[in-house]
C-alpha cells in the first residue's frame, strides 16, 4: 500500500457518459497530480493542484475536469466520454519539500465501451 | 509532448546480469528521477538525482546523471525475475510543478 488511495480501481462505462474518479493522497501530502496512461500516448499529465489550488495544467481535455477538497482529496471528472479515453489514470502525491518522488497510486482502469 | 525518452524501449536479460537503460531529456532541469511498473499497476519511485549530482547508488541500484548532454542512465546489478517491470525515467523543471515522463523501457529478466 503506497499511501495513495484511488477509487474505483476498475470502471467500465458507456460512450457520452459522465464519470468521477478518487484520490486520497499520502498523510501530510499537499500536492496531487492527475495522469493519464494509454499505449499509444504513455504517461500524460493532465493537472496539479496544491492545497486546494490548481497550480499546472498539462494535456487536460476541456470535457475533464478536476478538484481538490479542503480534506486534501481530489476528483477527476471526466464528461462526455470517448472511446479514446479508455486508459488508466494515476494520481500521485508529493509533500511540499523540493527533490522528493511522488508515491503514486495503484490507478484506476477506464473502459469506456 | 514527453520531456524523456528512454533507450532500449525492450531489454530482455539472464538472470544475475545486468541492466542498463538510458533516458535523455530536452530541458533544464532540478531533478531527474526513476520509477519502476509493474504490468498495470501503480508507479513505484526508486531513485531521485539532482542537477548537481552526478552519480547516486541504492541498492542494486545506480544511476548517473550528465547535464551538459541532457543525459541519464539507469543501471541494475545482478538482475533478478522480480526486476520484470516497465522502468521510466521523469523529469522536474525548476518551474513545472509536474513530473514529465518517458516513454519506458520494457525489462525482461529470463530466469
């Protein structure tokens, strides 16, 4: 157990449907980031927030969408739902010291069918 | 657009050899780091290196580092089966807040 919570860990969904995936981060971590994992584009970030702000963007669709809570856990919506989205998402989190690695979570599988 | 790439993308080795994959990057950077995934799961942090490091050793372990090439490698001693896995190298920029990635080099230690 990496410390990352993320829920569920599978999900198969329809095409144009609407969908919240989960992150709890690490105790005491304040920053959490969204990726993307499919075969043919790899690792993707898609958003970073810390403490509750959004602090970068990276290759976010504008039918996604993402937060983070005053408890520190975060959601990634994703809307309208393509078939191109099936992949698995990761979060990760980071304390606020510099040079430090990220503990991932064990992701989240989307089929959208 | 990935900041990384990983050279071999496929690796397959004996066990008890040696692995060594090599990541070059495009920017300036405050730290390169590797992570190891095992098929479908989580990423796993194993090493982190500093612009101003050069080498660094964790266990079986050793990665290097060379700035004025943009340049990084990972090497594993003494390979073992359960070292099967995706390894990929990442980089953060002083500005970025975000982990850039490679695409991965794919191991394989025949046992």
């Amino acid at each position: 157990d990496s410390g990352v919570t993320q829920t569920p860990k599978h999900l198969i969904t329809a095409t144009g449907q609407r969908v919240t995936l989960r992150c709890s981060p690490r105790s005491g971590d304040l920053s959490v980031y969204w990726y993307q994992q499919s075969l043919d584009q790899g690792l993707q970030f898609l958003i970073h927030y810390y403490n509750g702000e959004e602090r970068a963007k990276g290759n976010i669709l504008e039918r996604f969408s993402a937060q983070q809570f005053p408890d520190l856990h975060s959601e990634l919506n994703l809307s309208s739902l393509e078939l191109g989205d099936s992949a698995l998402y990761f979060c990760a989190s980071s304390g606020q010291k510099a040079n430090y690695g990220y503990t991932f979570g064990s992701g989240t599988r989307l089929t959208v069918v | 657009s990935q900041q990384g790439e990983e050279d071999p993308q496929a690796l397959s080795i004996q066990e008890g050899e040696n692995a060594t994959m090599n990541c070059s990057y495009k920017t300036s950077i405050n730290n390169l780091q590797w992570y190891r995934q095992n098929s479908g799961r989580g990423l796993v942090h194993l090493i982190l290196i500093r612009s101003n490091e050069r080498e660094k050793h964790s266990g079986r372990l050793r990665v290097t580092l060379d700035t004025s090439k943009k340049s990084s490698s990972l090497l594993i001693t003494a390979s073992r089966a359960a070292d099967t896995a995706s390894y990929f190298c990442a980089t953060e920029t002083w500005s970025d807040y975000k982990l850039s990635f490679g695409a991965g080099t794919t191991v394989t230690v025949r046992a």
